[in-house]
C-alpha cells in the first residue's frame, strides 16, 4: 500500500468517525456545541426546519459508517460534498470564526478525498 493511499484511508477514517460522532453528539448530547449567534431569520429558518434534522443526523451516521466501512466511497464524498459545503457556509455566517472549525474539517477532508478519486468521476465529465 503506498503512502497517497493509506493517507487517504486514514482521511476517510477521520471523517467517517468525525460525521458519527458529530450526528450522535446531536442526539446525546455528550460534547457540548450551539449553533452560535443567529440572526433572528437564521434562527427561524433554523426552527423551521428543525423537524429534518434528525433525518440529517441519521444520514450522517450512515454515511460514516459506510466511508468507516469503505463502500461506495466516490459516490458518498458527491453525495456529502454539497452538504459539507452548506455546512461551512452556515457556520461561516452564523458563528465566530473560531467555532467554525468542525465544518472546515468536514469540507477539507471531503475536497481532499474528492480530489483523490478523480479518476473515478471522469466519466461524469465527459
């Protein structure tokens, strides 16, 4: 095994237990976290959809344990990147920057990831 490829499955590791332990955080409460500073339309945007988001915490379990799991991992780092991304841009606007740092992780490690299988979504771009 080369280094690029254990790097990469030690990146993937990192975020599959990342996505699980963030999404089981969101159910037991056991690392404490908010949602920061809201505005009051941010606040009620988030209140408005409040009901989705354990569907969103149940979908992030099972996307790390299928990255933990190595299956279908091209198209789960498609499936998660544009959540990572409004993930990042949620807590860009909605927090200090200095609390931001579990979307950063999540949406580097995805474009890392991403860019390691590019070779797998030529055929998309063709």
């Amino acid at each position: 095994m080369n280094t690029k490829t254990k790097t990469s499955q030690w990146f993937r590791y990192i975020l599959g237990l990342f996505l699980i332990v963030y999404a089981l955080n969101k159910f037991f409460h056991f690392i404490p976290s908010s949602y920061g500073q809201m505005t009051e339309r941010a606040q009620d945007f988030l209140d408005s959809t409040a009901f989705l988001l354990p569907y969103l915490y149940i979908f992030e379990i099972l996307l790390g344990i299928i990255l933990i799991l190595n299956k279908w991992t091209a198209f789960i780092y498609i499936v998660l990147f544009p959540l990572s991304i409004s993930f990042l841009i949620f807590t860009t606007f909605n927090q200090d920057l200095g609390d931001m740092w579990p979307a950063l992780v999540v949406a580097v490690l995805n474009i890392i990831l991403l860019f390691g299988e590019k070779e797998k979504y030529k055929p998309l771009f063709s």
